[in-house]
C-alpha cells in the first residue's frame, strides 16, 4: 500500500501512528508493504513484524532528491514542447 501525504514535518514516530490507524480500521490486512512519502521524507514498511507492529519503518530517506530530478525532468520536457 502507497500513501502520500501533504504533511510537512511529518517524523518516523507520526508515520507509525499513522499505519497504526490504519490497521486499527482495517484497511491494510494483507499489505505486503506500506509506503508513506510526504515532500519532506518517506517511509517503508515492508516486513511482516515492522507491519503488525506498527513499529520503526525499515527505510527512512529524504525526498528532496527525488522531487528534484522530477522538478529538473519536467523542466526539460516543457522546454523541449
């Protein structure tokens, strides 16, 4: 499951309630994975115990990079229109 957030400031510990929540309700029973990316950062979920816990994403890392190329990628395509 992918989630993206509009939530500047957003640290591992809220995006481990955030999955609480979610499996609180329900919605993500037989995720493989849970993928939380919001503009600052992102956050992986992708082992069974990390998932049913809730607990410390495997992989945290900065989005920055990311949005970057696809700001510079996008760029050139308007350029080249």
């Amino acid at each position: 499951m992918i989630e993206v957030r509009n939530s500047p400031g957003l640290d591992a510990r809220l995006g481990s309630e955030e999955l609480q929540q979610l499996l609180k309700h329900g919605f993500i029973p037989m995720a493989e994975f849970y993928l939380l990316v919001t503009q600052d950062i992102g956050f992986l979920w992708d082992d069974t115990e990390s998932l049913a816990s809730a607990g410390k994403p495997r992989l945290t890392f900065p989005m920055h990079e990311i949005i970057r190329r696809y700001i510079e990628s996008s760029q050139l395509d308007q350029q080249c229109s």
